[in-house]
C-alpha cells in the first residue's frame, strides 16, 4: 500500500476506536487499541519503536519513541489532549527526518469529534485533513 492508502485505513481504525472509546482517556489506552484495530485488519506496524538521534555521526539513544509506524511509511503520532499545537507538529515533522519517512498521522483522541483531532503532516508540508 501507499503512504496515502495506508493513512486512509489508519484514520478508519482511529474513527472506529473513538466510537467505541469517546474522548477523556489517556494516550496510552488510544494507542493500544489502536495498535488492536490496526492489527484486526492486517496491517504491519512497530509499536512504541525507538527512534536514536544522529548528531554529527554520532548516534544517540535518547528515548525517543514512535507511538506507531507502520508499515515502515507512516508515522502515528497518538495524542490526548485539550487541541492540537505548534509544538505537536513539530514534534511529528522531527520524527518524520529521524526515521526517513515522510508522512505523519497526529491524532489526539480528546476531541468531541475524531475528525477535528486529525492532522496530516507530510514533510515540508501541512495540511489538516
């Protein structure tokens, strides 16, 4: 699947888990379950994947973390909080460079309605979807 195939089906299993779930739980809960969707419907992905920074050839193991990537293209990024903010884009435009992918699902599951926690950040690029 392609970047934007595999970003339709991830939105679908976010949409699904915000139905059953709601809003008002921790990141971790909306990460795990969906990390569950996305493994009902066959799609690979990498589950809290460590992610070391390259500092003048010098690799550093800091602990940053991808919540998901999957498929090797997309990076998840899961999010509950009140709104979305600079510092989140900025965050999942970082972890696009360091893991050599270009495109990045942020989804904060603390919103009354999925579709307006869903922003679609592609490298040198923003849009909300």
């Amino acid at each position: 699947m392609t970047e934007n195939e595999l970003s339709k089906v991830i939105v679908n299993a976010a949409f699904v888990v915000h139905k059953e779930l709601g809003p008002g739980l921790l990141e971790n809960i909306y990460e795990h379950c969906l990390a569950a969707e996305l493994r009902s419907v066959g799609i690979e992905f990498e589950q809290q994947r460590a992610l070391p920074v390259v500092y003048k050839g010098q690799r550093l193991d800091l602990g940053y973390r991808l919540d998901l990537l999957v498929e090797k293209k997309v990076v998840v990024e899961v999010k509950a909080t009140d709104g979305l903010n600079d510092i989140h884009m900025a965050q999942v435009l970082t972890y696009l460079k360091l893991s050599g992918t270009k495109l990045g699902l942020l989804i904060n599951f603390n919103e009354a309605l999925i579709k307006r926690g869903i922003r679609r950040v592609v490298r040198g690029l923003r849009e909300d979807q």
